[in-house]
C-alpha cells in the first residue's frame, strides 16, 4: 500500500483502503456480468460504463 501512497500521492492508509476496495469492487462487478452476460460480438453488445470508459481509451490510443 505504501507503494501506492507514494505514487498517486494518498496521504494516509485509509484513502489507499478506500481507493483500492473500489477499484476491487468495480473489477469484480465486470468480472461477475461477464459470466452472467452470454458472449456475444462487440458489435451486439451492451456495454457498462466501465467498459465504455475503456473502450473509448482504446479507440483514442490512450
């Protein structure tokens, strides 16, 4: 966690804690729907705002 601290710039455990479970929790959440949500072709799917997020990162080379 200190590591994390000293590149985002948290100043103490808890904000990392909080910050860390969030990013756990939204991982899971897209791990769980991809399991639930039959594979279907990009083109037919529902994104979540997630993976919109990231899917507009992709298109714009970020």
């Amino acid at each position: 966690m200190h590591e994390i601290m000293a590149v985002t710039g948290h100043q103490s455990l808890k904000e990392v804690e909080r910050y860390t479970k969030e990013a756990q929790r939204r991982r899971l959440a897209s791990t769980a729907m991809a399991k639930l949500v039959p594979a279907r072709p990009k083109s037919e799917r529902i994104l979540s705002p997630l993976e919109k997020s990231r899917d507009n990162s992709e298109e714009k080379g970020e």
